[in-house]
C-alpha cells in the first residue's frame, strides 16, 4: 500500500505556543501543516484569522494547508493568501459559486481544494474536477477535534478515487476527522494519499512515533 502523506491539524496542539507546535511536527517529519479556519457561522467553532497564519509562517517551510470552514469564502482568498497559505481548500456546501472562488483561488498561483461534508454526495464535486488540486473528504462533521470517524464516509473515498482516476489529473486525496492508526489503513485503502490528524499526533507524547503510526511504519 502506498504511505500517505501526514498533515497534523494544528486545531489540537497547544494554542499558547502554536509556532513551537508547529515547528515540532515538521522536524519530526509532518508533510503538510493543516491549519483550520472556523468562523462561528458555517460551522459552530471559532478559530484564527490571516494574522495568526501569518506569525506562523516563519516557523516552518512546509506547505501551510488551509481549510477554510467559513461563509463567504471569497473576501478571505487575498488576506489569507498574503498571509502565506500555499493551498486553500473551501466546502462545496458554501454556495453559490464555487467555480469561480476555485478560479479567484489559483489566479494567485497557489494550489485550490474543495472540501466535502459527510451529508454530501462525491456527485457534488463532479463540475469542478478540472480546476481543483486537493479534494478533501470530511470523515467527521466539521467543527471540532476529537470527533469519531465516519465508516459511512469509505464509500464515497472510493468513488471519489474513481472520479479522479478518470480525470487522469493529479489531484490528492485528504481525509480529515477521526484518523487514527486504525481507521488511516481503511482510508488509504479506499484511495486517500493525505492523511490530516489532530487528535492522534498532538495529543500524543511522541509527535514523530504518532504520525509514523498513522504511515503505517513502525519505527
Ligand atoms: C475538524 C477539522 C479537523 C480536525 C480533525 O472540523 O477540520 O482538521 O482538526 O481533528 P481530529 O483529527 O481530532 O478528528
Ligand atoms: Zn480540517
């Protein structure tokens, strides 16, 4: 089986010293740096704007990946671009115009994502195949860490390989929500390349062990 990529969500790491968390995962080998944006309105949590990502960004060279869990999308794009976002991933669920926020995305030459719910079909996706870099399969509803992992979800993963397949583009896989060692081997099997994990890296003691748990690597 392939090893995925590992992308630990910030969402659970220590708030009070977010830069050395951050720091501490990328000496330990993290990939992508998963940084979750909530505004209280698409989704019922608070978390950090473009001025905390942008005090961040010197702490680590890897790719700052930013999920966008807010409504409008649009207005946010530039700030958070300018803040040094190297992919900007948004929900398919926040209308209307999710072609054109993907386009207004890439005109600023950074890597574009859609993001789909548990409620919504991998249908939903289809029209926008060819612009996106990063699809990112919710396994649990957004909002929290620390949630359980949707097993209804592995269906849909495996269709939405399928459909990239087709495509023949090279588009990544994410998935968030509920990964562990456990359920990471069943979404990796079902096709997902990159693995975003709050929880069982940051509540972890050893940061390194975790995410090569989640690899599948024993080290
Ligand atoms: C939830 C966030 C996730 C969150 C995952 O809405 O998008 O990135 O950090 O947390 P765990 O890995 O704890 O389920
Ligand atoms: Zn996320």
């Amino acid at each position: 089986m392939r090893v995925p990529l590992i992308a630990p969500s910030i969402l659970s790491a220590n708030f009070a010293c977010l830069g050395d968390e951050i720091k501490a995962v990328d000496k330990q080998g993290a990939d992508w740096i998963h940084l979750d944006v909530m505004d209280g309105h698409f989704v019922p949590n608070i978390t950090f704007g473009p001025v905390v990502l942008e005090s961040l960004r010197s702490y680590s060279k890897l790719p700052f990946d930013v999920h966008f869990m807010i409504e409008p999308i649009d207005p946010f794009i530039e700030p958070f671009v300018r803040a040094g976002a190297d992919q900007i991933s948004f929900h398919i669920e926040v209308g209307p115009h999710a072609h054109r926020s993907l386009q207004h995305i890439k005109s600023f030459g950074i890597k574009a994502g859609i993001v789909i719910c548990p409620a919504t079909p991998a249908i939903a996706i289809s029209e926008v195949l060819d612009l996106v870099d990063n699809i990112l399969v919710m396994t649990v509803n957004p909002g929290f860490g620390g949630q359980k992992f949707l097993t209804s979800q592995l269906a849909k993963i495996r269709k939405i390989y399928e459909m990239v397949k087709e495509t023949g583009r090279l588009i990544s896989i994410s998935v968030d929500g509920g990964i562990n060692a456990q359920t990471a081997s069943l979404v990796v099997e079902a096709g997902a390349n990159v693995l975003i994990a709050g929880t069982s890296i940051y509540n972890q003691p050893n940061y390194g062990q975790a995410m090569n748990a989640l690899r599948g690597v024993q080290k």
